[in-house]
C-alpha cells in the first residue's frame, strides 16, 4: 500500500459538509428579468465567492486579474463571510453580485422567483462538463449555470494501521462484506475500523451503493427497500463496533477522526487531503473507490456552479469570464492550487496524471449521485440527519419514513 503524505489540496468541496451552502431563497424584488445575455454589459463585474481558505482567494482573484487583464474589463472579487445571507441579502436589496457561487440546493429558489439568468446552454463548452454536472443545474430542460468544479467521496485508508493489521493491498474492499471484515480488523484499542459523520452526505454513499437515493427520475424514494436495506447494514457495523460516526469517537467529523488515529478508515471528499496536509501531516494514507453494494458501485457528488444574477447589465461579460474560468487551463491551475476537481472532461487525463494517488475520487463521477436539489432539500436533509445521530439504536424504516413524507411535500 502506498504511503504518502498529499500536498494541500484544500477544495471548495469542503464547504459542501454537512449543511453548508444550504442557500435559502428569497425574492428578488427585481422588474421582469432581463433574458440571459440581453445586455452587452461592458462595465465592471462585481463577483461573491464563498472561499474555503486563503488559496482559493488568491487563486480566484488572480484568474480573474488575468481575464481583465485580457478582456478590459474590470472586476471586484469579494469574499463572503457568510455566503448564503450575503446572497440573499443582495438580492432582497436588489443589489446582487453580476457572479457567484451558487449551491445546487439553492437554484431551484432562485430559478423560481426569477432572480437567476439561465446561461448554461449558451456556453461554447456546455459539452465538455460532466453530464451528472449538467443535470445536478438544470430545470424543467434548462441548462441554468456553469458548475465551477466538483467532489466525490471515497474510502481514506491509513496506511500504517492497515499494514499493523496485517492487510495488503489485495484487501482492499470492493463491497460491503469486504468492507465490514475490514473495518472489524482494523478496530483495535484506541480506534474504530471505520468512522464517519452522521449525515446523509455520508450514509447517502450507502444508500446509492445499495440501488436507492432519495429522489430518482424525480420521484421521491426515501423508503425504498434499497434505503432500508443500506441503514441496516450501517446499523449492524455501528452495533458490532467496527464502524462509528465521527461525533461517537470525540471527533467533529471523518476527517478529525482520521487524522487524530480514532478511526483506521473514512469516508470523505477530496478536500481530506489539504486538510491531512495541514493539520495531520504524520498520517501516512491511501484512497480507494468506495465499495460496491448490492445495487452496484455508488458515491455522492458536491459542487457549485457560477451563478449570473438574471438583472445584470453586464451578462455577456459574466459569461465570458465564466467559459474562461471553467476551461481546462484554468480548471487545471484551480486544482494545483487549492484541490477541487476540474468540472470538465478535457481535463480529466492531466488532472489524474498530476494526482494519481487521488485516481479514485475522479472515478466516482461516472456513477456518483448528487443530493436532491429542489427547493426545500435543505430542511429535509437536516432533519433525516438529526435522526441519523441515533441510527444505532433506531428503527431504519421509520427514519425512512419521515423523510419520505418530507420529500413528498416539496417533491412536485
């Protein structure tokens, strides 16, 4: 088994844990909305990201020095201190931001009451973006925004409490039995074979693994027998030991619970890395696809997109910015920079030649699935993850069943 320590890669996918980004909508109070790229729009851009740290706001505003630089236009990048108030501030003071980020969760709110222009199908590189991408942003047939790059969850194996238990990389899982034998070898005194957080960004891993998810072909399947079948085999792990979720070892999530030694394995996003790096940088680690459950391979999928306020006189200009900040070299410099993966598939080859150690998270995207995305997910999610907590001594079923009521009310 490998045995290395990852340089930084600190993606925007870690701002995608748990509840955040969780963007609330809110009415725009704007005129009827000008149609996407009506206006030329050469005056200054005013741009709102939601950075995950230092890197990615540098890298950002250098991108963007370089593309006024090239094109004569002016643009401001801020940073937000909390960008889903901030977003919806500005549109409640019909002042937003020409381009921003903006979370799958939040488009449905924002497409509904108008607030956002529908640019995506007008891109000259539409083609190249991941599919599951496109459809994690699009509506009722709409390409709506441009997704800046994305994540995946995968196995996180440390290297030294795999080789101290005796197992090669011939034992890596490839499905769930694989997966529990594993997890109840590695758990020793002091840590757990297997620990993450508990929350449907994780179990949903499961879920999917087992042919389930909670929306599919738009139709609400929170208590399919598939979902059910995935939280008892969670609950099983939880009550034998060997798996635990992260706030059970005293950690705030998978990372930390890896990191500090609590847990021999994890299930995280790509963002794992730059944080390893950072703050545990003695832990020697590998990473794995994810294991195949009875319905097939499965993991989830965060990103944003770039979003263009649907009042901006400078549309044309936005999305000029946007095909130069989603194109390959600039994808690619974002990676090298703070960690995410590119959106695009032209970069796929050189991003796995630069980080073939991180082979697996790109894997996911061809078979990842990506949270429900309709207005009102937000909530629903919240609430199935403060059910989640108590999954170990819990009925799987009826957890199942408030969310499927829950998902039934928002789901059209």
């Amino acid at each position: 088994m490998a045995r290395h320590t990852t340089r930084a890669l600190i993606g925007t996918g870690a701002l995608l844990t748990a509840s955040a980004l969780a963007l609330t909508a809110c009415g725009s109070g704007f005129s009827e909305p000008a149609e996407s790229g009506s206006a030329a729009g050469g005056g200054s851009l005013n741009i709102l990201i939601g950075s995950s740290g230092d890197a990615e706001t540098a890298a950002v505003q250098s991108a963007v020095d370089a593309w006024s630089a090239e094109s004569g236009i002016d643009a401001t990048v801020q940073t937000a201190n909390d960008l889903p108030q901030q977003l919806s501030q500005g549109f409640a003071a019909g002042s937003p931001p020409d381009l921003f980020y903006l979370a799958p969760e939040a488009l449905a709110g924002y497409a509904a009451n108008g607030s956002i222009a529908a640019y995506g199908d007008g891109l000259a590189n539409k083609d190249d973006f991941y599919p599951s991408l496109v459809e994690n942003f699009t509506l009722d047939g709409q390409f709506y925004c441009a997704p800046k790059d994305f994540s995946t969850l995968a196995l996180i194996i440390n290297s030294d409490m795999w080789a101290a238990a005796g197992l090669t990389d011939a034992d890596i899982p490839t499905d769930w039995d694989e997966l529990a034998s594993v997890a109840q070898r590695l758990t020793a005194d002091g840590h757990v074979g297997l620990a993450f957080g508990a929350e449907y960004q994780r179990v949903g891993a499961f879920m999917a693994q087992a042919g389930g998810g909670m929306v599919v072909d738009g139709q609400a399947v929170a208590n399919s027998s598939e979902n059910v079948e995935a939280l008892t085999y969670l609950k099983e792990q939880l009550n034998a030991g060997s798996f635990a979720f992260a706030a059970d070892v005293g950690a705030g999530w998978g990372g930390e619970a890896f990191g500090t030694g609590a847990a021999a394995m994890t299930i995280e996003g790509n963002w794992i890395t730059g944080a390893l790096t950072n703050d545990y940088p003695d832990v020697n680690y590998t990473v794995a696809e994810l294991p195949e459950g009875p319905g097939g391979k499965g993991t989830l999928q965060f990103t944003n997109c770039w979003g263009i306020a649907a009042d901006s006189p400078n549309q044309d200009s936005a999305r000029d910015l946007v095909e130069y900040l989603t194109g390959t070299d600039q994808q690619l410099a974002f990676s090298e920079a703070f960690g995410p993966m590119p959106s695009i598939q032209s970069a796929a080859d050189a991003w796995t030649q630069a980080n073939p150690e991180l082979e697996a998270f790109l894997a996911g995207a061809e078979y990842a699935q990506f949270p429900p995305n309709m207005a009102g997910a937000a909530d629903v999610v919240k609430d199935f993850n403060a059910q989640l907590e108590s999954l170990k001594t819990g009925d799987p079923q009826a957890m199942l069943d408030t969310a499927q009521s829950n998902l039934e009310a928002i789901v059209e």
